[in-house]
C-alpha cells in the first residue's frame, strides 16, 4: 500500500467515478498517487474507494485524517455531518445579436 498522504475532495465531483447505491454514504474524491476515484462510507463504518463497480477499502484512520484535515474539524470532533462544498456561480454571457446591414440599392 502507498504511504502517500490522501488527498481527499468533498464535493459532488464523486459522480464521474461512481454512480449512487444502496447503503453507501458518497462523500467526495479521493487521491492517492495516481489513482482517483470516489469516496464513500459503507454501512459497516469503513471506508472506500470506488470506481464504477470496483470497491476498494481503505484504511480507516488515514481517511478520517485526511477527511479532518480537508473539512477543517479538530481531533475531538466527530466527523458527522460533511459539509458540501458549495458550487460554484454560473456566468452566463448574453451577446448581442450580429445585424447585417446591407449597402443601399441603387
């Protein structure tokens, strides 16, 4: 197993790696090394990552650190509630309409 340290995004950017099932809790991404998929609490507590059909645990005390350190929680504080990360603004750019303007007829 890598020793890298987990890289861990909550947001809804889980859904280009997985879709929504029955029991699991998607949480957000997470990267270790090259590999990236979705993160997600099982019903047993434990944690994984997914990608499509593939499930692999994880260690749990590494993801609960890396989860504290992305979430901003303390050591004494339970991580319950996950904030989601807010999306961010739409721009829309409205254009005006091109006009042809034809040279006079003679």
């Amino acid at each position: 197993m890598s020793q890298e340290p987990l890289r861990i995004t909550v947001g809804p950017r889980w859904q280009l790696f997985t879709y929504q099932r029955e029991g699991f809790q998607l949480i957000g991404t997470v990267q270790r090394g090259m590999q990236i998929g979705a993160l997600a609490k099982m019903p047993d507590g434990d944690y994984a990552q997914v990608n499509g059909d593939i499930v692999e645990t994880l260690n749990r005390s590494r993801v609960e650190f890396a989860l504290r350190a992305a979430t901003g929680t303390k050591p004494g504080e339970p991580i319950v509630n996950i904030p989601r990360a807010p999306s961010p603004a739409v721009v829309v750019t409205v254009k005006k309409k091109r006009r042809i303007v034809l040279p006079p007829s003679e």
